[in-house]
C-alpha cells in the first residue's frame, strides 16, 4: 500500500539527527517491545511479511510522527487482537480475563541463542527458471495494491538493468496476507539516478532495489 | 552538522505526575503482562533475547569480517562472492543475516546502504540499527541526495566518484567493505578492526585514519 513507510524520495524531513554513542534502546519500554515482537513473530501466528503489513496500515500520520519501537509497538497491538491472542477489552485492562488461544509454539529462553544464530532464511528453491538474466533491460510495473508490497513508489514506471538473479524467495505480497508463500525470482535492479529523478540528478548515482519478478516487465522505455 | 537527536521517541518526554513510568512504559508492561499470562511468551525468552541484541551482537562483528578482508584476498574474495558463507566462517549470522550481500567501495564507487520501505539492516553483523536509520530523514534522502545525506555525516567524496544506493527492499542484507585507510600498511588484523566504523560498513561513514586510533 501506499502507506507512511513508502518514504524514497521524500522531502522536508529536515536533518538526520545522529546521535554519538547511541544506546541500542532509548527507554526500558523498547528492549520490551523489541523482544515481545521477536518472541510473538515465533508463535507461528503471522510472519514477518505480515508484520510489516501491519506496521505500514498505521495511519501515515501516526506512522511518521512514532519512533520505530512505538511503530512496532502498535502493529503489535493490532496484530494480537486482530489474531484474537488478545482482546480489545484486555488491552484496556491491562490484564488476561478470558482464556488462551493455541499458538502452534512458544519461544523457550534456551531456544533463543541457537534459534536466531541459524536464523530464518527466505530464499526457496525449486525447478522452475527465472524469465530474466543479468544484463537485461527491465522496467518496474506501475503497480499501486492497496495490500503490502516491496516495490517502492519511486521505481515504479522507471527502467533499469537487471545486475543479478538471486534465486527464489517467499513472496511478501502474498505471504503478508496468508495467501500462502508463492516463492518468486528475486532480482537486483540497478536504475540510474537520472531516470528516478530527472535530469537535474546527479549523474554519478545508481540506485538499486531487490524486485520479484511479478514487478518487473521487459523494458518498454529508456534504459538506465 | 546536526548532531543533536531530535525525535527518536515523543513518549519518554511525557512522564505522568508522581511515577516513574511514561504512559508508553505503562502500556508496553500491560501488554507484556497479558501475554505472559497467557502463555504466548516465556519471560525467559524475552530476556534471552535482550540480553543478545545489547551485548552479544554488534558492529565488533563487521569490523573483524572487514578487517579479515583487509588482510586476506582469498577471504575478500570470498566474501564478494557468497557473504554469508564467507561471514559464517568468523561464526557470525542468523537473525537479519540470512542472506548477506557484501558490497566493496573503490576510488571510482562509494556504496550507501538504506531501506527505504522499513528497517531493514544486517543484525549479525552490525546489531541493531540505530535509530536515525530507521527515520524519515535518512530513507527519504538516502536515494534522492546521498551526497547530501554523506555531507551530513561529514563525508565529503571526490567529484568524480560515482555513488551506489542499495534500497533492502527484499530479505537481502548488505554491508559495505569500505577501502582500506592509507597509512594502514604496519597494522595487524585486531589493529585494523579498531578502525573499523558501524557507519563505514552502512556507507554512511568512512573508516578510521590509524592516526585517529589510540591503542591501549
């Protein structure tokens, strides 16, 4: 969706504002949220795709005005009433009053150090060949699915050159929405600055995304 | 330069009168409550899993892959050819790491690492991201302006050297190999990594002139 997360090329955030010797969490709240997301992303109720669905359908306002954790905290919230772990009338209490809902897993603090040490990989293999090569000319679908998806706004429309195939990997926009993990060829696309931002660009920039092959066409315009 | 941080949370600011707590604090140990007493989660594991992300895995992981690269052409070459493996041989991954692409800066190219679309960072390698990389600021600009963005952090490259955006848009993870300082010649590998920066392997930033590194 064309949500608050779609940020590529957006202006008038003003400065970065680093900051030295930055603590890994601002406040005791955030190593909570950080770690309830981590252990409730292995209950086997949703997936990561899912989860980042959630965070980007908080009203754009809301999600460029949160800190990430409080983005995280929220689709969270959402996500365990949405799955019915939680109901909206506990939230509000702040306490458990009805019964658990069976979650296929719960994360065990022994299984924490080798679980995410071996990690969750993405990529699925299988028979089928991928439609494009490095080298070829692509150009990124216009696409606008009010669902998620991982095609930024600012390459859609806009032709590049495929730099490397990658292999399979689960399909975001499908996994998302439980619609089942469709793995698709992943791809780096390679597009030069003057085609995403005209020709007061810089001419040395490139920038590149990870395209699944549903987004991408043979190129029908000017190549980067 | 604008160093100071401005918004990394609006909630803290806004303790209630009388507690210790913010309103955000108050909430997130409600929700944690509910979900421990549900059984959805083990507080053991949410311990564990703190306790590893704030001082088990961090950016001294990048910089001993980056400096092995720095010393070692055939592991260099490794790692531009299959990163995870090649980074799983120094017994990091996992996590955010799963599928690691290794991107190397030269005089004629200098790589920035982004996601734009949300937070997208490499875990085993780098920890977790800080705040400024998950922010409006930095996606929006990464793409649009990185020289605007690199002058911000203080890094001003030649003219003539090309810039390379990597957007994470998929489960791919990048780091960047940055060049190898001048002056560098007498040092070891362990002296190498000190010099090592998090923002030098995002691309944000460019490594330590040894001059700048006081050994103990």
């Amino acid at each position: 969706m064309n949500g608050g997360q779609d940020l590529g090329g957006m202006q008038g955030f003003g400065p970065i504002g680093f900051e030295a010797d930055e603590p890994w969490f601002h406040a005791p709240w955030e190593r909570r949220v950080f770690a309830m997301v981590m252990a409730m992303g292995l209950t086997g109720t949703w997936n990561l795709d899912a989860s980042r669905a959630a965070r980007e359908s908080l009203p754009p306002g809301e999600y460029l005005t949160s800190s990430y954790y409080r983005i995280w905290f929220r689709a969270l919230e959402k996500q365990v009433v949405q799955h019915g772990l939680v109901t909206e009338g506990e939230l509000a209490a702040g306490a458990a009053l009805t019964p658990p809902a069976p979650v296929a897993r719960v994360l065990k603090g022994e299984e924490v150090a080798p679980l995410f040490a071996r990690g969750f990989p993405s990529d699925r293999p299988g028979p089928d060949r991928p439609r494009f090569a490095a080298g070829d000319e692509v150009t990124a679908k216009t696409i606008n699915p009010p669902g998620h998806t991982r095609l930024p706004r600012y390459v859609r429309g806009r032709t590049g050159v495929v730099e490397r195939v990658h292999g399979r990997f689960v399909f975001p926009d499908s996994n998302a929405h439980f619609a089942g993990e469709a793995p698709q060829w992943l791809y780096t696309v390679r597009f030069a600055g003057v085609e995403l931002w005209g020709e007061d660009a810089d001419p040395g920039l490139a920038v590149s995304v990870n395209a699944f092959e549903s987004y991408l066409e043979p190129a029908r315009g000017r190549a980067a | 330069m604008a160093h100071d941080h401005h918004d990394h949370d609006h909630d803290h600011h806004d303790h209630h009168h009388g507690s210790e707590l913010s309103p955000m604090d108050l909430r997130v140990r409600a929700l944690e409550s509910i979900l421990v007493e549900k059984g959805y989660v083990d507080p053991a594991a949410l311990d564990a899993l703190i306790e590893t992300y704030e001082s088990k895995i961090g950016p001294r992981n990048g910089a001993q892959v980056v400096a092995r690269a720095w010393v070692d052409p055939a592991y260099r070459a490794r790692l531009l050819d299959d990163a995870t493996a090649a980074i799983r041989e120094l017994g990091f991954g996992g996590r955010g790491g799963e599928h690691m692409v290794v991107v190397e800066n030269t005089p004629e190219e200098h790589n920035l690492v982004v996601c734009t679309l949300c937070s997208c960072y490499p875990w085993p390698v780098l920890g977790l991201p800080p705040v400024w990389y998950k922010s409006p600021p930095y996606r929006s600009r990464a793409v649009i302006d990185p020289r605007g963005v690199l002058a911000e952090f203080g890094v001003t490259l030649p003219g003539t050297t090309r810039i390379r955006v990597w957007d994470s848009t998929a489960e791919l993870r990048y780091m960047v190999l940055p060049m190898r300082p001048a002056g560098s010649d007498h040092l070891d590998e362990a002296a190498l990594a000190d010099l090592v920066t998090r923002d030098a392997m995002i691309g944000t930033g460019l490594p330590l002139s040894p001059d700048q590194v006081v050994r103990s």
